[in-house]
C-alpha cells in the first residue's frame, strides 16, 4: 500500500519492515544466549575454553569433579549458577515473545 502511493523504498523499509522484524529478531537473540552460556561452558569443562586464570564455570565444575565426593558443593553450586542463569534468559525470551508478538490477542 504504501508503495502505491510513492513511497520510497527506505521509508517503507524504516516504517514497516524494520519494526515488524525487530520483535522475533530481539525473541532469538534472548534464546541464543542460554545456548551460549551452556557452550562456553561445556568447551570449558572438556579444556576447549578459557584457560584457568580466568573465571569459568566449565572451568569451576571440572576443578570440582575430582572432588565431587569429598567437596560436592564446589560442583554443585556453578551447575545451579548455569541452570539458574539459563532458565532466566530463557523466561525473559518467553516474556519478549508475548510482549513483541503482534498475533497475540490476549
């Protein structure tokens, strides 16, 4: 419609394409996070990440594994911290996508 009337392409591009895409593009960043999170932290685990100086919770919980029965604590506690932050971005997506879904009539 707004071709018909003479719009120019950069103005439907800004009016009408980039605020319909801005919605599931921000939905998938939010559940690409958590997917990131638990990466870093397997490759860390398995030694493909960070190096030790630096603060890992791969890193903490494969440090933690040879002494899990002695000290489970030191393996408990960064797999909470993992679970816990992914279950976070994982809600906040799941709030984004309601909020931003334009077929959602509730």
């Amino acid at each position: 419609a707004a071709r018909s009337l003479g719009a120019p392409a950069p103005r439907i591009i800004v009016n009408h394409l980039l605020p319909n895409a801005a919605g599931p593009v921000i939905v998938r960043l939010t559940y690409g996070i958590p997917q990131a999170i638990f990466t870093e932290a397997v490759l860390s685990f398995i030694g493909l990440g960070v190096r030790p100086p630096q603060a890992s919770w791969g890193t903490m919980i494969q440090q933690g594994n040879q002494a899990i029965f002695s000290a489970p604590h030191l393996v408990l506690f960064p797999a909470i911290a993992i679970a816990l932050t992914m279950l976070a971005f994982n809600f906040l997506g799941d709030g984004m996508r309601d909020a931003l879904d334009p077929q959602n009539t509730r």
